[in-house]
C-alpha cells in the first residue's frame, strides 16, 4: 500500500519592500514635511500601457490598508492595488540630474517608451 502524504497549501503573504536609500529619501521627505506617518502606493489606470504608479505621502491608515513595515518605513496600500503591487521593491535612485523613486515590480510584463506607464 502507498502511503500518501497530504500537505497543507503554503498561503505566501503579499510583500512591498524598500530599499535604504529609499528608506533614507522617504524619511528625510517626512522629516522636512512635519507631518506623515509613511508613503501611501498604489497603481491607477492611465497611460499607453494602462496602469501608472502613485505615491504620496500618508497622515493615515484607512481600515481595509495593508501595511508594510521596513527600515523604519511604513508603506501603506489599498487592498485593490495589492495584487498589481506585490514583490515590488522600491528604490530611489540617481541617475544623471534626474533623480525619484523607482519600482522594482516582478509583474511588469510591459512598459510604455516614455516610462510613466506598465502593463501587467
């Protein structure tokens, strides 16, 4: 007789994650602001590919947000934009006299030629 083994299905938790020098950018912004309690991310539909990202700064946390802890960072964002979002890394970076934050998404399938939008 086979013996078989049933394992209980691994229910992986959504993540967004920061980088230090993110984390740094995201708390000097707060520092100068006065007031804020994190950075608010989530996507919207516009542009060529069809869906833009959007951050701004958080005085609150509305009841169905999921929070994100990291470096001293929290990053808050709205259940709806949850799945478009998961295993984002974002960054700040430097690149020539242009500088802002970057998402690093593993669910990018596409991006726009002038950058400001993503499909996924």
């Amino acid at each position: 007789m086979k013996k078989i083994t049933l394992r209980k299905k691994q229910h992986k938790r959504m993540a967004i994650t920061i980088t230090e020098s993110a984390a740094t950018r995201v708390k000097a912004f707060l520092d100068n602001r006065g007031k804020g309690i994190g950075l608010r991310v989530g996507v919207k539909t516009t542009g060529c590919s069809g869906m833009a990202y959007v951050i701004e700064f958080a005085d609150q946390v509305d009841q169905d947000d999921t929070v994100f802890e990291e470096r001293g960072v929290k990053i808050i964002v709205d259940p709806k934009c949850l799945m478009y979002l998961d295993g984002t890394e974002l960054d700040f970076a430097k690149e020539g006299l242009n500088e802002g934050f970057k998402f690093i998404n593993p669910n990018e399938k596409a991006r726009c030629g002038c950058g400001e939008s993503f499909s996924v």
